[in-house]
C-alpha cells in the first residue's frame, strides 16, 4: 500500500476523527463498523442486504477459513471476495485470538502456536509467517500481525512477556507482508491494563512501522471504564495518519465512547449475534423480543429505523418468529441490527465533521438509558 | 365469491389448463404453486424474495397457527396477511392433516376431533365449523373444508367409512362458511385409491357446491403411479369451470404429470424443505450440495436460472455453507428451489397457452432424467 494515500482525516472534532481508508477494493468510510463474517458469511444475512446497510467492509476470521474451507481451497476457488460474493474490501484477524479460544490442545512456543481443530481434531501450525501467507491466500485486503491476546486479569509480568513476543511476532509478520500494492497490513497494541506497557507496545509498533494500529487485548473482561483508561493513554500515542482500530468492540456505548478517544474501526458480533438470539437494539435502548411483553405489540422495532426488517414487521411478529424457531426471525433481527451500528457510524461521520460530536454522543447516550415507554394497553404486557 | 368470476380458463391443452383464480387481493396464474408458510413464514425466505420468485400465493397452516400464535391473536393483530408482510392471497387448510400428523392424544368423533398440542400439550378441539371460524379469523382468501385425510393404505371399508365422514364434514364445513363476497371454500375429494369412492366423494361434494375442488389423500405413500391413476379418475368427474387443486403435491415430475391431467394448484414443502437439507432442483435433476464432489465446484448451482441464489454463488460455496451449518445455506437454496418452481409453472402456463404442453412436458422430463455431465477436473469430485 502507497502509505501516503492509504488513511485521509477530513475532519476532527476533539480526539474523534472522520475520514477514508482507501484500499484497491474501495473506500471505508471512517469510524466504520465491520460485520464479521466468520466463515465466509455474515450469519443470517445476504451480501446485498449488508452491503445496503452500509457496511464498506467486512471483517473474516482466518482461523475459522484456515480450518474450513482452507485457505489453499479459497485461494484455488478465486478468494474470498468472489468466494462469498462479496466485493468490497475484507479486513481478516491473525487467527491468533480464536486460536486460543477455540482451538484443543495448544503449544505456544516462541516460533507460534501449535493446535488441534475443533472441527475435526487436525493438526496446525500458526506461526506469524503462516498467517501472514494465509490472508493473502484469502485475498484479504486488510491484513493483521500475529499477536497473543493477553488474558484479563494478567500481571504485570505475564502482560509484558506476552507483549514483547507480540512484539516480535509483529515484527515477523511485518517481514513475511513485505510490501503489497493495494494491501495493508495492521499490528496490534498489547500490554493488557498497564500504561507503561500499552506505551511501550506503541513504541516498538511505531518503529516496525504499520500502514495502521490496532489496539487489543481490549473487551475481554475488563469493563468499559479500563478499556476507556487504555484507549485515552495508547490514542495519543498511535500515528495521526493512520487509521487506529479496536478490536472485538462493542455495545454501541462502546463504540461512541472509543470514537470520541480517537478510534476509527470496530469489528463485533454483538449486532449479529444478539440479533440471533432475539436481542434489537433501537434508538431507546435493546430490547428483548421473545419476552411476552411484545407477543401484540404492533409498534415497529424502532420507528427511527427505515430498515425494511423494522419499517415492515411488528414487534408482535417478531415475537412470533422467535416463539416459533423460525429462521425469518434471526435473519430481520441481524439485519435490523446492522443496520442500527451503520446508521449510528454515519451520525458520528456527520457530527464529527460539523463538530458537534459531543453533543450528539450526549443525546444518543440520554435515548439509550431511557429506554422506551411501556405499551399503554394493559393486555400487551402478558401473553 | 361472485362463482362466474372466480375462475377463468384462457387455455386448454388436451386436459391442461391454464387460467386464473380471482381473490379480493389480487389474482393467481394457473397452474400455480403454492409456497408453504407454516407458521406464518417461509422458512428461510424474505416475503419480498418469495413474491419475486414469482409466487401468487401462499400456503398458511391452520393447525400451527392455531397453536402459536393462535387464531384469535392473528385477527387481533390485524390478519394473517399484515402479520407476516404477505399482501397477496393465502389459502390456508383445515388443520385436519396436520391434527393427525402432528398432535397427541387424538380422539376423533362425529362432531370433530380433540387433540392436544404437541406444542405444550393444551386441549384443543377440531371441528368443521371451528376450522372454518379459525380461517376466517386469519383472514384467510381460500378455505379449505375440514376432512379426514385417510390413511394409506386403507380397506375398501375404511376408505368409505372415512370418506362418508369427511363429506358429513364437508356439508358442515359449507353451512359454516354461507358465503363470503371475496373469499372462496374449497371442499376436498377423499376415497384412497378407490375408484368407486373417488367417485362418489366427486358426487357428494359437486351436490353441496364449492368454489374450487382439492384432491386428498395422495402424496402419502402410494406413489406416483396410483397418484396419477386417482387424478384420471377425479379429474374428469370435476366441473372444468372450477379449480382443481392437489394437496402435499410434490416432485416437479409429479407436479408436470398432475398438470397434464388437468389439476391447477399445488401446494409442496419439498422445495423449501430439500432447500435447506442441501438439495437443489437443476434443469437435469436434483442434486445434494453436502456432497464432497461440489467442494470445488465453481460452476453455479443451475446454469439455465435466473434466480440470484444461482447466478451469484458456486456450488462450492453453497457446499462450504452447509457444511459449516451457515444459515445463508439454507436460505440461498430455499430461494433457489422456489424459482425454479415457480419457473416451472410459469413454463407449464406458456406451454398450454401455446398448445404445447406434451412437448414441454416431454422435454421436461428428459432433462430431469438425464442427469448433468461430471465435473471434469478430476480434483473436483474428492474432498
């Protein structure tokens, strides 16, 4: 990637920052939401409907493609963009963090990590080179260095030998990347909840050099506040011309709250899966459809949605969906819900380029603790 | 419904015909083929794609929706069709089957039958006119008269017995239902594989008087042949200025070969059903999706479709789906098979409108029985 043109910031407001990521596949607009598409597709979604949503790119899990279908497989089968019909830019993780989550059976050594599949028991070899070498059989636009999630609670001494290999697996990712018109690739900050750590994370990161930075080992376990006390010490640490991406975040106080601290890209399955299981989340905060409360409810899931999956269902049916297992009600709720993480990016895209993020962070935060108003009639609130 | 209006044939080809059924909201090509909607939903499929594929109308199931989410709460909420975001006709069945199919404890009487729900085991009792008040509650636009769906295989004496009963119930059904300017009762031929009997449910019902005429108590084992044997029988015996409909029907070639006899609506779950268990209708056949041969195959699911499902994904990627339980497998296959049966029956309409239908019908079959070539990469048919 040509770094110059790589990340452009149009405007600032506070820390916040709006602008582009411009990758061979297209634009990203900035702060940007990415729906994950696990294993080659976003759950319960068509590619139109997420790309119609807003969504400018799309984050996959190299450890799930490595596993299933296989990388060599994607690659023969022309890519993952032409593989899940997906054409705009694809960012891919490391495989690093579900490796350790999912995964039977790991050695960590210094040269990576050895696994078995949770799939069928086989065994792998995830070292920073290899899975380097895997994103790009995925085509992936957006690459990820090779970390180690640090767990929370981590001492001092367990953060920062944990970083320090991160460290130089990032290093040994950013040399098997070399340097690829069109792509990029990401390290990622580590050093759990100590500021001495995270600051030295950047250092070393900053002097590898990377077209941008993630910043991890975040929502895991340690609660907004520590995740806001990481994010206000390692932002203004990280390059301005770059982009600045946290990863796995989040509930969409999260998010307002990261954007406003200077963070530009999130990936999450809280929209998606929440959607799954029955969980909206609307301008008066997330609601649970499979309680009875809803089972005749004939307001739309969020009348500030013009989301088709809001604008011509009701709550009532939705209800009903759920009741019933019927696949129609998980594919209208993730829907809604993308839809519902794309529209508050673009508020933010707006605000912070008139310079009014903060007020619209205090209004959006206001609706979302309010919640909504009970259904007057008395019989909707029993089934 | 206005009788004279109700029904048209524009075309008949040897006992083929095409035409159109005139409901209040809107009308239906003939033959048609109705999708199953069992709880309110196409399993799997957005109501705008299932309109899209071509689909006049829908197929609701009296007995699971008067279960959940029950048939006083559907009119409460506004009718079926605002319910589920259907705006064009639905003809529902008289929960008959399905109480016999699916419910416990089953206690059937002259005056009806009283089951349990299979659902959380709530008494429930059947009878024509309750069926007919439920229909009516779902605002439904085709009805079906309650009957007894007899069992195969069956005596001579329990095929009577049993046909005597449903035609009691037919009476009934009719007296229930008076008329209803815009919707339309339908009573339903029993008599297993009798000719005598078929003969006489005929007579019984064309002396009560019905706006259409379903053919019962097929697709339940006896196969294709004593199918086809029954319709030769029925068919004749129906009025041609009413419309002929066989229930639970079935395979493309049992539904080309039911047209030829004269019958104008299907009603099958087998598209949206094989959908989402990994089988696809193709011009040459079906073929099964979780088979290791399409792991690699890039080529579209059926080349002769128009159906996005088809033109944008390989197989190898529908394979890559199912085999990785992605609910996008299922629904990408679901909404493949409905287009290619709703394909089928729009050429089955421009054939018999061209005088053509034996020719369609034969090359039809051909196709189906051909089979498609291999792949011919060797790689192509090992995982």
């Amino acid at each position: 990637m040509t770094l110059s043109s790589f990340f452009s910031v149009a405007a600032v407001d506070g820390a916040a920052r709006t602008g582009l990521v411009q990758t061979a596949r297209g634009a990203i607009r900035t702060p940007a939401f990415m729906p994950v598409g696990t294993q080659g597709a976003v759950k319960a979604m068509l590619p139109d409907h997420v790309a119609a949503t807003g969504a400018d790119i799309l984050l996959g899990n190299t450890y799930h493609l490595m596993l299933r279908p296989g990388a060599e497989r994607v690659a023969r089968l022309g890519g993952l963009h032409a593989f899940m019909n997906w054409r705009r830019p694809i960012l891919t993780d490391s495989g690093g963090f579900q490796v350790m989550s999912l995964a039977k059976l790991r050695k960590m050594t210094e040269e990576g990590v050895r696994f078995r599949s949770h799939i069928d028991g086989s065994e792998h070899m995830l070292t920073p080179e290899r899975s380097i070498e895997i994103q790009g059989l995925l085509g992936s636009d957006i690459q990820m260095a090779l970390d180690e999630c640090t767990p929370f609670p981590a001492t001092h001494d367990q953060a920062r030998t944990s970083m320090e290999l991160s460290m130089r697996w990032a290093l040994r990712s950013r040399e098997a990347f070399g340097a690829q018109e069109g792509h990029a690739l990401f390290g990622i900050v580590q050093g759990s909840t100590y500021e001495d750590l995270r600051s030295r994370s950047v250092g070393a990161l900053i002097k590898i050099g990377f077209d941008g930075y993630a910043v991890g080992g975040l929502a895991v376990g340690e609660g907004q506040a520590k995740m806001f006390d990481v994010l206000d010490i390692a932002c203004p640490l990280l390059p301005n011309d770059k982009p600045r991406y946290l990863m796995g975040v989040g509930k969409p106080l999260d998010i307002v709250g990261a954007v406003r601290r200077g963070i530009d890209m999130f990936d999450c399955v809280v929209p998606t899966r929440s959607g799954r299981h029955g969980q909206a989340f609307t301008k008066y905060g997330p609601i649970n459809l499979t309680n009875a409360r809803y089972a005749e409810d004939l307001r739309p899931l969020d009348a500030a949605s013009t989301c088709p999956a809001s604008t011509e269902y009701s709550r009532a049916y939705l209800h009903h969906l759920f009741k019933a297992k019927e696949y129609l009600g998980p594919m209208l709720l993730t829907w809604h819900n993308l839809h519902f993480y794309q529209e508050m990016m673009a508020c933010m895209r707006a605000a912070i380029a008139e310079q009014r993020m903060d007020a619209y962070a205090a209004a959006f935060e206001a609706d979302q603790e309010l919640g909504e108003a009970e259904d007057p009639r008395p019989e909707a609130n029993q089934e």
